[in-house]
C-alpha cells in the first residue's frame, strides 16, 4: 500500500512499489513536499495509524523544509537529496540490543553508499553519521513515542549531488557524494539499496549483533581519537577506547573509563 502526492517522481514510486512487492517495506507515504519525515511517522504512531502488517512503513519527501538532526541541528533539503524515514518494530529486539539500532542504520548506509559508488569506502562517526574522503554525508535521527514503545522510527538523510544548508551555528559543514567522488548517484537507487540494508540489518541485531558491532568497529572515526564532549551539560575530553557491546561509546578520560550513551553526549569535536 503506498499513498502518494500527484507531484512526486514516478522513478520514486517505481522503485516504492519494488520494495513493497518484495515485502521489504508494509506500506508507504510519498509526498513531493512535507517538514520532517520523522514528524509525520511520529504523528501516525501518536494516533496508532498504522497496523503491525503494515510495517516496515516508509515515508519519503522529495523536498524536506524543516528537517531534524542529531543535538537539536535542522536540515532543510531539496529533491536533489534523500531523506526518508523508516517505522520499524522492535519489540521482539532483546532489550540490551535495542542500542545497536542507532549504530546498525548508520552502517546500513554507509553498505548502501559503497554499493552504488563502488570502490569507495564509507567511516562512520559514532554513533550513525556516515563520512566519504574525509566529510559528512549523511546522518540518522532515531526516536520514538512513548506511546507506542515498540516501534522505532528511523530517519536518513543523504547528501546527494549539491551540499545542503545546515541553519544551526557551528555544526558540522556537510558534503555531498558527489563532492566526495566527483560521481553522480541516484537518489532512487540510493533508497533501495539503503532500506533494504536497513531491514536487514534489524534482523542481523537480533541474530548476529556481534557481527554488527564487528563492522561498526572497523569503520569507527573515533576509536584512538582524543574526543571532547558534553555529558548532560559538563564539558569533558577523552581517549575513545573503542565500542562496547552494547553500542555506547568507550572513552578514558582523567577520571576513568567512561560508557557515553548517544542520547547522554554530545560530541563536540575529535581530533
């Protein structure tokens, strides 16, 4: 099932109805224009709109005018970029697994960029922010609704072809695939390939989350890096040790070893 605006791309709805024919994805909402994907899959889970047999639910605007980051950043994008979002379930997630979610999208994307632009190499940032030669191209904002704690909403946004504008002062400035490879990609073929990662990826915490994080682990940024960040308002640096099993981020600092959890700590810059 898939609901769609008159505007939007047909090679967008084509590639839509491949993930919903494949069982991918249980259903769908393309608009030409919204404010956050995020927001509208976190409304319909506020109203309990959507039926477990319509799950995974993907929602994908071509233009995104008030789209949300990681830390309170916005993303305002135009149809050259892909953002989307991704209602999951994740209730039969063993709860001491559910902190890989954040980790497992990141390299999901990060598999799906290497796929299409073969033979690059695509780092991640703990905890999701995916970097190609050196700059950010895509993040992920995962949240939910407390009142309905089994499901997950996931949203990924991919710099394309043209480097969006970040209003929040000081955030990270982002590049584009294509500044990063001098190649130009398909925001379509980028979606399949991502949501289908995605998916498995869910699965793969569930049956294999060591090799999850044995992924995660080789493409780290930060592992060996002197970090400095803020834990619920402190200022603090440290050495980052490395990933512990359950996603949080291990870091000696001059007053020990600290566990950050990504909702905890804000990274402020590595070095």
């Amino acid at each position: 099932m898939i609901q769609t605006d008159p505007e939007v791309d047909p090679s967008g709805v084509r590639v839509i109805n491949s993930l919903l024919g494949d069982r991918v994805c249980g259903s769908a909402v393309y608009r030409y224009s919204t404010e956050s994907t995020n927001s509208d899959a976190l409304v319909e889970l506020t109203q309990d709109a959507v039926a477990r047999d319509h799950l995974p639910r993907l929602y994908i605007a071509d233009r995104q005018t008030a789209g949300r980051g990681r830390q309170g950043n916005t993303w305002v994008s135009r149809d050259d970029a892909l953002t989307f979002s991704l209602t999951v379930a994740c209730d039969l997630l063993a709860a001491d697994r559910r902190g890989l979610l954040s980790l497992a999208a990141g390299l999901a994307t990060a598999r799906a960029i290497e796929f299409l632009l073969a033979p690059v190499k695509a780092y991640l940032k703990w905890p999701n922010d995916v970097y190609l030669a050196g700059g950010k191209v895509a993040g992920v904002l995962i949240e939910t609704n407390q009142a309905m704690a089994d499901r997950v909403v996931i949203g990924i946004g991919v710099n394309i072809n043209e480097q969006p504008k970040i209003d929040t002062p000081g955030a990270v400035s982002p590049q584009s695939l294509f500044s990063a490879t001098g190649r130009k990609a398909s925001r379509f073929e980028l979606l399949d390939s991502i949501v289908r990662e995605l998916v498995a990826m869910v699965e793969a915490i569930q049956d294999s989350p060591a090799e999850v994080l044995a992924e995660f682990r080789s493409r780290c940024l930060l592992t060996g890096k002197v970090i400095a960040f803020r834990d619920r308002g402190v200022g603090n640096e440290g050495t980052v040790e490395g990933i512990a099993e359950d996603g949080s981020l291990l870091v000696q600092t001059a007053g020990g070893l600290r566990r950050c959890d990504s909702g905890e700590v804000r990274l402020i810059r590595f070095r």
